[in-house]
C-alpha cells in the first residue's frame, strides 16, 4: 500500500463520513436556532424547550433519509469488500499497481 492509497482511502471515507451525517447537523443546526431566537424573544430559559424539539426533528430526518444513508453506506461497503483481494494482491507484490488482475 502506497501512502497515496492510504490518504485517498481515509479522504473517501470521512467524505462518507460528512455526507451521512450532513443531514441532521443541518436540521438539528436550524432547529437550534430557531428555539433560541424564540427563547431570547420569550425570555423563556428553559433547557427542554432546547433539547426537545431538536431530538424529534433529527429522529425524523433520520427516518426519512434512513434509506438513502443505508444505501450509501452498503454502496461504499461493497466496494471496499469488492476491491479488497485487489489491494491484498497489490500489497504483497503479486501484481503491479495498475494492471488488471484479469489480464494474469
């Protein structure tokens, strides 16, 4: 394994990483702000009016994109588990990098 390899490997899955996770930062991150734009103007300092709405928010969103995260997550999965006796084969210097391994 190069150090290219291992560099690309790690950028790739905290790209994964980020992409799954986008969704909820984002509406936990909207909902944050408008329970306190609505605290400051009520004045109301109460920590379960934070807490609350944030969790039944991101449980929704999680449930609704579910599915796409689960899908994403299996797609990066089975690519790993696909190329994986590749880079075993490359690592051991069985075959150069680059080369088909149907072409053997």
């Amino acid at each position: 394994m190069t150090v290219e390899f291992v560099v690309d490997f790690g950028r790739r899955a905290m790209e994964l990483i980020l992409l799954l996770s986008l969704p909820m930062l984002l509406v936990g991150l909207a909902i944050g702000l408008l329970v306190s734009v609505f605290q400051a103007t009520t004045q109301i300092q109460e920590m379960t009016l934070q807490f609350i709405p944030k969790i039944v928010c991101i449980t929704l969103v999680l449930v609704v994109t579910g599915p796409w995260l689960l899908d994403k997550l299996m797609e990066y999965a089975t690519q790993i588990f696909a190329n994986f006796p590749e880079w075993i084969r490359t690592t051991e210097g069985l075959i150069t990098p680059g080369l088909d391994p149907a072409d053997l």
